[in-house]
C-alpha cells in the first residue's frame, strides 16, 4: 500500500509540496517539533540530540544500558531550554519500541516530527567463519533489525498525522509537514573494510541503506526517509579497535584522521528539518541529493550517454587493474608485498588506488595516440581532396594553373573587321594556340581551332583572342 503515491506501476503527480517559507534560516530550524534518537547515551547520538535541542526540538533520548543518559538529556534541557528525557528502550525487541514511541508521543505535545535510528553495535569476533553465531544474531538484531522496528512504529505515527491532521490529543496539527526517518548507516555499507574483518556488520548497514531507499518510496506522501553514512568517526563504538589498527585508517583517510561527532549535526539536521523536504533516498537513479557523510573521498560515477554516442574501438589497452598478477603478487617468498586492494566499486571489484590510476595513465596515453592518429588522417583526407581538386581544374583548363601570377595566356581585345594592320583575328588566334602549345605540350588541330574562332566571331561580334 503506498496511499496513492503509486498508481498503475506509475507515480502520481503532486505527492509532495515545497515549503512556502523559502527563507534559510526558518528552513532549518526545529522549534515546536518532537524529535526521538535511539542510541544516543554517547557518541554520535548524544550529537545529534544536542543538535536538535540547539535547533529547538524538544527531544527523547533512548539508551540502552549506558545511564549516563538521564544526566545528559537534563543537561540539554537546561542549556538549549527544550524539553528532553531519556527513555532506556531495548531497539530488538518491537514491542517495547512501538510502546515507547506512543508513550513519548503523548508526552511531547501528541506528536511526532523525527526519528534518528541511531543504535548499533559493531562485529568484533573477526573473519565470518569464525565469529559466533550468537554474535552475529546479535548484531543484525541491533543494527537492521531495530532500524526496522523503529521505522515502522514512527510511521504509523506520521501516517495517521498526515491523515487525521491533528496530534494524538485531537488538537490541529501546527508546522507539520513531513516526518523525517534518518538512519546511522555506515561507510561499511558501501565498501570493504581492511583491515578488520566484520562482514555482518557490513551487510547489515548495507541493509540499513537499501531500507530507507525502499521506504522512501513508500512513505512519500507523508514521510522521508534517509540513511546518512558516517566514516571513521572517534566514538566509544571503536574503542576496541587497537592503536595499530587505527593508525593504518588514518593512513587511507585524505584528512588523516578520524572524524568527530560534532562534524555530523549539521548533516542530521539538515535531514530533520524543512530544508530536506525535496531530499529523500530510494535509489542513486531517482534521489535528488545522494549524500553519503564520509571523510572517504567518493569515485565519481558514470555519465550516462546519449543515443548518438560513438563506442570507442576494442583496441584499448590492457587494463593494470585486471592484469595478471606478477611473481610479486603470487611469490610468498618475494620482499615486495602485494598492495592491499582496498577501493571496491559497486560491481564489487577491488583495486588499490596506484593501479587504478595507472590504468587512467595507460588509457590517456591510448587515447592520446589516437588522437594523434586522427588528425594525421584527416589531415591526409584533406591534403587528397586538394590535390584531386586540383586535378579536375587542370583537366578542365589545362595550362590555366600553372602560369604564373601577372602573365596573360587570354584577354579579349576588340579588332577591325578588315584585318589590316597587326594582322588579322586569324593570325591573333594562331599565335594564342601557339603559345599555349609551348606552355602545356598539347598540340591543337588549327582546323578545327579556325571553325571555332570562326564560330566565336559570329556568337560575339568581331571580338579576337590572343
């Protein structure tokens, strides 16, 4: 059921409508909206939350066992003047989360604005096969499954504000216009992580991200829906991690550190309020903004071509990305090491970044020297067209080309009908013919040249050639 956005396999127009503040400022702020982010005893969560309270959102803090919590949503009532309280809500088990949800509801003010589905936990049992499977339930448990239950539970919220028009009191509903589900996801959904080895984890942010674009689409009409991204960020989620291990991350991050919490309130912000109203997430091909918050840099993607494209031939050179590995890739004992291939594309091939540039190298070079080629061909069209050209006017005026500039072979000149003096149009012709038969070596028959002057003095009246 999409409650009409999808009508006969098509959307229908008009799902959605733009704010009618275009102002920035009134864009982005949060005030008298209600907002929920699980996960938020510490770390990125606890972030956030302090970000929408500075925006003016009263907003419910769920933990899960850190107690902290309860200070923190105090301290940020008291500072930002907003409502907050934390609520500890076990994320994997869905009943306790749509009671939750409803029991906040009716707290703050009968409504419900946003939710940051923010809990998770990280694999920490190393390589697939040897984890525990406990763990990996676990895992998924916390981060897709209490994503999920959290989505829908906020949307039968938002749905039924969206109908009804009023909050859970019967009161009107003032400055709603969409609820905004925002996902923590992770980098880890998009690429392979290395050195550490955490599959599950992987797949289940990978499943968080393709969650919310499925959402997106479901919920249009009354509901956004997007995942943001994070990179290596320094939360108490990695302390785990061993310094070693986090050095060589460091080493693959251009900024050549980890990220900080206070780094991603303005993405999340940006999600939650007005200013996101034509920003949501169901596919790289229909989103309008994709926006993945990473201190990785993104490879762009392909352009697509129009119909009138020309393909570019096979001979392009071999590709250092797919060439065959070399002794020092295969030989255990060699001492150059195998670079670690750590950029995958969407296809799911991997490469380190040195190959992938020389492969760029090796294809400009390609493309250079048929470039080159090119022009030397067009060049040699062009020079052939001129030398038949210039055939064809030899042929058609022989002699004419090939006089020099000034010289005269034919000037009309007007003569005496009686032939007198400088002879006569006879003699003016056959000196013509003379001449042209020592510049070209062509000799004429002079009858027939003296029917066709005979026939020339006739047509123009007593002019001669010579």
């Amino acid at each position: 059921m999409s409650d009409g956005a999808i009508e006969k396999g098509v959307f229908t127009k008009n799902n959605t409508q733009a704010p009618k503040d275009g102002r920035i400022l009134p864009l982005f702020s949060l005030k008298g909206k209600t907002a929920i982010v699980s996960g938020a005893g510490a770390g990125i969560g606890l972030a956030v939350a302090q970000g929408f309270a500075e925006a003016g959102a009263d907003v419910a803090i769920w933990y899960n066992s850190n107690k902290k919590a309860i200070d923190r949503a105090s301290d940020i009532e008291k500072e930002y003047g907003v409502k907050c309280k934390a609520y500890q809500v076990n994320v994997t088990d869905e009943a306790s989360v749509k009671k939750a949800v409803n029991e906040i509801v009716d707290e703050f003010n009968g409504r419900l604005d946003i939710f940051v589905a923010n809990s998770g936990i990280p694999w920490t049992q190393g390589p697939a096969t040897d984890g525990e499977i406990s763990h990996y339930h676990k895992v998924v448990s916390t981060d897709l499954d209490g994503t999920f239950f959290c989505a829908r539970a906020a949307a039968d919220v938002w749905r039924r504000q969206w109908k009804e028009g009023k909050d859970s009191k019967g009161n009107k509903l003032e400055n709603f216009t969409y609820g905004s589900f925002i996902a923590t996801a992770s980098m880890s959904g998009h690429i392979v992580n290395i050195p550490q080895l955490q599959a599950a984890y992987n797949a289940a942010k990978a499943g968080v991200i393709h969650l919310c674009r499925s959402l997106a689409v479901e919920w249009v009409k009354y509901a956004r829906a997007n995942s943001i991204s994070p990179g290596y960020m320094a939360t108490e989620i990695s302390d785990f991690i061993p310094q070693e291990t986090k050095d060589i991350w460091k080493s693959k991050i251009p900024m050549g550190r980890e990220g900080e919490t206070v780094e991603l309130k303005g993405a999340f912000l940006y999600f939650a309020s007005d200013a996101s109203t034509y920003t949501t997430d169901p596919h790289h091909l229909l989103q309008q903004i994709p926006l993945t918050v990473s201190p990785f840099l993104s490879l762009p993607t392909a352009t697509t071509l129009p119909y009138t494209y020309k393909s570019l031939p096979s001979t392009l050179p071999p590709s250092s990305v797919d060439a065959p590995p070399t002794s020092s890739t295969t030989d255990p004992t060699s001492r150059t090491p195998r670079k670690p291939q750590y950029v995958v594309s969407e296809s799911g091939h991997a490469a380190h970044p040195d190959d992938i540039i020389e492969s760029c190298r090796k294809l400009q070079e390609h493309l250079t020297r048929m470039e080159s080629e090119a022009r030397a061909l067009v060049q040699k069209w062009q020079s052939d067209i001129r030398e038949r050209d210039l055939q064809e006017k030899r042929r058609v005026a022989p002699g004419w080309l090939d006089v020099q500039e000034g010289e005269r072979m034919l000037v009309p000149e007007r003569t005496r009908q009686d032939g007198a003096e400088g002879g006569g149009p006879g003699t003016q012709v056959k000196d013509v013919m003379m001449a042209n038969e020592e510049m070209t070596g062509i000799r004429h028959d002079a009858s027939k040249e003296n029917r066709e002057g005979e026939e020339l003095d006739r047509a123009f009246g007593g002019l001669g050639l010579r």
